[in-house]
C-alpha cells in the first residue's frame, strides 16, 4: 500500500536515488527543502531541520520520515553538531507531538559507531566510539532519536562509505587510477566496508516493512549497511585501475605529519573561502584510526536482505556511469 512519506536531504546524492525510488513504487513523496528549485513532480516543502518552527507543516499526514538530511562538508565544525545533532533532535520532538508519530527511518553513518575494534569489524553491540567530530554529530543525532522512541518508532542505519551513481568522492579514486599513482593518507593496508546506494536505499525500505524499532538503553533497531568484501586502499586502487585500463597502479600512505599538516591547511582555505573541502584535520583523524570495517550479519538475518552489487559490480557499474557524464 502506498505510502506518504517525507524526505530530507532529498538533494543529496543518496536522497536523490531515494526518492526516485520511492516515486516509481507508487508512494506520495513530500521533500525538505531549504530552497525552491529541483524536481517539479515531488511536492516540496520549504523549511530546515535546523529551523524547528518549519517542521509541523512538512510532517502533516506523513506515514514515513527518511531522515538523511546531514552535514558532511561544513564551513565551520560546528554546522556538524548543529545539523546532525540538533536538527535530528528538532526533527524526533516534532515527530513525538503528533498524535501519530511516524515511523523514522535515520540514516546514519559507521563514522558515529568508530573504526574497527583492535582490526575486528564492528558490530552493532559494540560501544560507539567515534574519532572525528562528524561521527560524534551523527551519534548524538541517535541518541536524540533514542530519547523519544518510546513514542516514535525509529530505525537506525549505519551506512559504510556509499559509492555509486552521483557521487563525486569515489571519482578522485579513479581518476588517480588513471594516473597509474593513488596517494592516500595513512597505509594502503586500511580496509573499508563500502555499500552501492542502490543497495543502500533497497535496505532502508526493506526495514520500513520488516525492521526492528529501537528501543531505549538496547542495540535493537540499529543496522550497518555494508557489502561482504572489505578491501584495502591497495585493492581498491588495483580494481578501479582495471576498470580504466590501467594494470599496475601504485597506492601510496601518506605520512601523519604531512597529512596532519594538509589537513590543518585544508581548514585553514575553508575558514578564508567559506567553501567546504574534503580533506580537513577532521577527515585526517578518520583516516589514521585504522579500518572502517563493519559486519552485515543483522541485516542479512534479520531482514533476509541480500545484496545487489559486490565489490567489482558495483565499482563497474559507477565507472560505467563516470564514463556517461564524460567524468572518466
């Protein structure tokens, strides 16, 4: 049965392929915004989590909240607290006064749960230990949607580093591909869990339907979203060569001092420019935690979710599309 759901960060690369999807099963989809503009055939509501007052309206009627509205890039580090922890507690108290709360669906991120424990995946029973201040906003986020679920039904989603169609930071890897050289900060040893957003979004409906709801003081009604393969940087360098015709590519670890030193650099252009970069100290403190590996047994038992792309499908299947936009 068709549902009314209601998106935020309906703009972002992730949001974008959501409510597409939403749109061609048939359900009425109501999108977050903070400007007018974009798709015509998706009712819009101008407001921001940011902006309490703005809520009310956006929520009227709605059966679903896909939250996925977050700071990534930010102009100063406090649009990280103040975007993923705040406006997702502004968000749960607006959805906690209706006399029927809808179900909440959280995007959130591994960054919120911390790297891998002594080289072990993560799992959802773990302690949080985030290492960047983007990982803490996004568990604080959590935790103010933990504080209304006795109210709200609410589902968490810890999404591994998504890649796919649309996504801009998966392209640097492929163009260094081509350069035959990929630098990255740390060793090319660091593993990764990663995730298609195809797949990711068929996860977020699939615990619309049959997902657990998180309870107060539990793991229940959390999931990481993450393929079964772990590669390295290393491996990921090769299989990205491949792709673009190139058989030896060598992925070098930068050193902490230099990367230290760019990333206190990189803040430094941002706080002049007022134009968000990737690489700040921030992003460097992630990069020298060690692997970002998760483990995907809750989702797959739980839920029976299975994955549509591994490793080398899902990385060809976005080359593919690179090469349509003429990116690559």
């Amino acid at each position: 049965m068709p549902a009314k759901v209601l998106v935020t960060g309906s703009t972002g690369f992730i949001g974008r392929i959501l409510v597409r999807t939403l749109q061609a099963r048939g359900d009425q989809v109501r999108c977050l915004v903070r400007r007018w503009g974009g798709n015509n055939n998706v009712e819009t509501v101008l407001g921001d989590v940011t902006q309490p007052q703005t809520l009310t309206k956006a929520l009227v009627d709605v059966d679903v909240v896909y939250h996925l509205a977050g700071a990534t890039l930010v102009r100063h580090p406090l649009e990280y607290r103040r975007v993923n922890a705040w406006g997702t507690r502004h968000l749960a108290q607006a959805c906690a006064t209706r006399s029927r709360p809808p179900l909440v669906i959280y995007l959130s991120s591994l960054a919120a749960a911390g790297p891998a424990l002594n080289g072990q995946p993560r799992s959802e029973d773990d302690p949080p230990v985030p290492v960047s201040r983007y990982g803490h906003s996004k568990l604080a986020g959590e935790h103010a949607l933990a504080e209304v679920a006795d109210r709200v039904p609410v589902t968490i989603i810890r999404a591994a580093s998504t890649f796919g169609p649309g996504d801009t930071n998966l392209l640097r890897l492929f163009h260094a591909a081509k350069l035959g050289l990929n630098g990255v900060p740390g060793s090319a040893d660091v593993r990764l869990s990663i995730i298609h957003v195809y797949d990711l979004v068929s996860l977020m409906l699939l615990v619309v339907e049959q997902g657990a709801r998180l309870k107060q003081d539990t793991n229940q009604g959390i999931y990481f979203a993450a393929i079964d393969e772990q590669p390295s940087l290393s491996e990921l360098g090769h299989l990205a060569g491949q792709l673009v015709g190139r058989n030896q590519v060598h992925t070098v670890g930068l050193s902490r001092t230099f990367c230290t030193l760019w990333g206190h650099f990189i803040d430094w252009v941002v706080a002049v420019t007022g134009e968000p970069r990737l690489l700040t100290s921030d992003k460097m403190r992630e990069a020298f935690a060690g692997s970002w590996i998760c483990r995907n047994d809750r989702a797959k038992q739980e839920l029976g979710f299975e994955f549509q792309f591994d490793l080398r499908e899902g990385l060809r299947h976005t080359a593919d599309w690179y090469r349509q936009q003429g990116w690559i």
